[in-house]
C-alpha cells in the first residue's frame, strides 16, 4: 500500500490546497491563466460561496492576445469590472483570482507576463484584508480562518454526502470547525 509522506516546503507560496498545479491547471486555458475561473473556484470550493452565472451577452476573453498587446489580464479585465451588471460579482471574484495571478495556466511561478509586465496580484479580502502577493493572500484567508473553514468543511462535506448540506448538518460542520 501506498504511504503519505509529507514534505516540507521552504517558500510558502507553494503548499496547501488553493496553490497546487492541479488546482491552478485547472482553472486555466490551455495558453493562460483565468484570473476569474480561479477567483469563483475559490469562492465555491475553499469558501462555498458560488457567485451567481455571468450575465449571457458576456463575451470571454481571447485565448490569446494579439502579439503587441501590452496590457496586463487585470487591464484586460477592467471592461468586465466597469460594467453595472458584472461588477458586484466581480468585486468578490476578481481579488481572489488575481491573488493567484502569479502562477501561470499549469501552476509554474512567474514573476512577469510574456510581454513582460509584471504580474499584479494585489487585491483585498472581504473588504477588509489588503495583499499584495500570495504570501499577504494566504495570511488573509488565515484571518479569516473560521468563515475558511466553515466553508471548506461545508463543500467537503456536501461531495461526500452526495447532496447539499442542510440544516440538519449544521451541528456536524460545527464539530468539524471547532476540531
């Protein structure tokens, strides 16, 4: 049988759930990162806090940008934050997603985009905690440990019962928050 074992990470921008390649390959293109698909992963995954379905005259974004572009994909993503009817969503998508900008669409560090601005992963967490890279992100969520973990717990726990948590469950997913 196979055995765990753990190993210790010297940086902690690797480590832990939200930053394996699995996850950000997952929520990537095929050529880039997807600073939203990764900003609602979060929200639904590590928060269970699914953000609603955007509205359906969105456009997505390119796969890939014209050569010359110099804009970053928080600049190319502005247009969809300054719209009315996007931007409530986004305010809670888009810190999250951008926080983990600096790992590129397979979960490789870059410190700068091909065309070679740097990557900007600044943000706030529940309108109250500032960051300014992954390290500040990952402090964030640990002020907000409790609202993590009863969130994490829930969705956990939602897969492994194959249904949506209900009221019944909530002294369960408390035991589990405490311990």
């Amino acid at each position: 049988t196979p055995t765990f074992n753990r190993i210790e990470l010297n940086d902690r921008r690797q480590g832990g759930i939200i930053t394996t390649s699995a996850a950000m390959t997952m929520t990537s293109g095929i050529s880039r990162s997807h600073p939203i698909t990764r900003g609602a992963w979060l929200l639904t995954v590590i928060f269970n806090d699914p953000p609603p379905p955007p509205p359906a005259d969105v456009p997505p974004l390119p796969e890939k940008f014209a050569i010359d572009d110099n804009q970053t994909l928080r600049e190319r993503f502005s247009e969809h934050r300054s719209r009315s009817d996007c931007k409530s969503c986004h305010v809670k998508i888009d810190p999250l997603g951008f926080a983990l900008e600096n790992f590129d669409a397979v979960g490789k560090w870059r410190d700068t985009y091909p065309n070679g601005r740097k990557v900007d992963s600044y943000g706030v967490l529940n309108k109250k905690h500032k960051f300014t890279d992954i390290y500040e992100f990952k402090d964030a969520i640990l002020k907000e440990k409790e609202a993590f973990l009863k969130g994490f717990s829930k969705h956990l726990l939602s897969f492994a019962l194959g249904r949506e948590c209900r009221a019944i469950d909530t002294p369960v997913i408390e035991s589990i928050v405490q311990n």
